[in-house]
C-alpha cells in the first residue's frame, strides 16, 4: 500500500463518519420532539386526572316550584281561552 491509498481510505471513512453523524443527528432531532410530545402528553394527562371537573349545578327547589307555577299558569291561560 502507498501513501495514497491511506490518505483516500482515510478520506472515505471520513466522509462516511461525517454521514452516519449526521443522518444520528436528525434521528436525535426526531426523537427529541417524540419526547416532547409525550412529556406534553403526560402532563395533560396529569393535569386532567388530578383535578375533577366541577360537579353541574342543580337546579333548586325554587326553579322547580317557579317552573311548576308557570306551567300552571300557563294551562290555566289556555283552559279559559279555550272555554
């Protein structure tokens, strides 16, 4: 072997090393937004789980007795346009 021939293989591992670095490099890149993700996941996720939603509220017995009196009041209305 020359000289040569070490500085060319030298120079094509080179080459290849700075490749695999780089094609590493964008797959580091693509598993850190992976990871991202899934931490923002995780924490929306936790977020949801540790804090209940708040229970609706019920109607009380006032809007049920208003509601009652108003659909009375209103048959009545009806009955004695009616007859």
């Amino acid at each position: 072997m020359s000289y040569r021939d070490d500085d060319a293989a030298r120079a094509a591992r080179a080459t290849a090393l700075i490749d695999e670095i780089a094609q590493l490099e964008k797959q580091k890149l693509g598993f850190a937004s992976i990871d991202e993700k899934l931490d923002s996941a995780r924490r929306e996720l936790s977020a949801m789980q540790a804090s209940p939603p708040p229970p609706e509220p019920r109607p009380g017995a006032l809007t049920h007795v208003v509601v009652f009196a108003m659909s009375a009041a209103t048959a009545f209305v009806g009955y004695t346009l009616l007859f």
